[in-house]
C-alpha cells in the first residue's frame, strides 16, 4: 500500500500536538494534574490558547490521546505477534501482559492521571463508549473464536466475557494505582488473569 507524504503543514502540525502533549504530561507528572491549568500548559509550550484549542478540547484530551496511541500500539502488535497464532487464549494472556507493560512503561504518575481523566470525562457526559476501543475488538474477536472453539464457556456471550477481561486488567492495573506502584504489576496480573480464564472455562 502506497504511504501518503506528509505536507511540511502536516509535519508541522503533527510536531506541535506532540509538543503540547509532551509538555504537558511533564507539567502533570511535577505538579499535579489539578494544579496544572491549560495557560500554563501554553506558556510551558510556547502556543497559543487558541493553538492549544486547536488540537486538544481540555487538558483531559490530552491525557486520553494516550488511549489513541495505545491502541494503535495494540493494533500493531496484534497485527505483527499474534494475528498469525492459532490458539486464542494464549492470544488472550499475551494482550493482558502488553496491557500491564503498557501501563508499567507509563508510569503510575501518568496512569493515576489517566483514570482521574476518565472520570472527569464521564462526569462531563462526554465517555468514549469502550466498545469503540480497539483493544475491545480485538480481544471481542479472540473471545468470540475461542468460544467457538470450545476454549471458553458459552454460558456468557461474547460481549460479556470481553467486559469481563476488560474490567479484570482495569482492576489490576487501578489497584497498582492506588498501591502507588508498590508492587510487581506484571507478576501480580498473572496470577489474576490464570485465575479468571480458569473460571471462563467450559463448566463440566
């Protein structure tokens, strides 16, 4: 597939979101999201309001852009490690543990910031519904062949075991939150994520 070339406009434009979007985080990780205002975000960068506007609809935007390269990292490495792989629970754990690497290459700083974004978007009444996630359609789509497979109960549909999943690695990834990265998150989601798709097993 031929590739599109950039505009030195588009270049442009691409440098300066990723700008604000670096410093701000900066300004989130030393200061405190709450203490940190849109001006000060400008200043820092060196825009505009009306630049930073252009981009970003508040300083919650900025954090939940994070969800926009996570999933794209998750599209590329299901696209990449696992799309070829035959068995759809193995799939499954492999997406659970890039989760929590994700999360453990983030930082507890930014992730706190990240679900204290989420809520003031739902808040706001303006939640992005998960399901428009790609993380939610891949795993939807890993769930829905290993149920076919016989791997997973049938019991529960598609839909809810991938909510399941979903609020399982929310959870442990929340909990380090709150433990302020006091312990090992990957060995810990492990235990969990064993656990959970031992009880999603088909019932004897």
């Amino acid at each position: 597939m031929r590739k599109t070339k950039l505009t030195d406009r588009k270049k442009q434009a691409i440098a300066t979101r990723q700008k604000i979007n670096r410093t701000a985080i900066k300004l989130f990780n030393k200061d405190g999201f709450d203490r940190v205002t849109v001006d000060r975000i400008c200043e820092k960068a060196r825009v505009s309001k009306g630049t930073f506007y252009l981009y970003f609809d508040s300083k919650e935007q900025v954090i939940l852009d994070l969800f926009n390269k996570t999933d794209q990292m998750y599209e590329a490495y299901f696209t990449d490690e696992l799309a070829s792989k035959s068995d759809p629970v193995e799939n499954l754990l492999m997406l659970g543990r890039k989760a929590l690497s994700a999360a453990v290459s983030n930082g507890t700083d930014v992730m706190q910031i990240t679900y204290r974004a989420r809520i003031n978007l739902n808040r706001s009444g303006r939640p992005r519904p998960i399901e428009n996630r790609s993380l939610y359609k891949i795993i939807f789509s890993q769930v829905q062949t290993a149920q076919t497979q016989g791997y997973l109960r049938e019991d529960l549909t598609t839909e809810d075991v991938t909510h399941i999943l979903l609020r399982c690695v929310d959870g442990v990834i929340h909990a380090w939150c709150l433990a302020d990265g006091n312990f090992d998150l990957p060995s810990e989601g492990e235990k969990v994520f064993a656990a959970l798709l031992l009880g999603l097993r088909p019932q004897k």
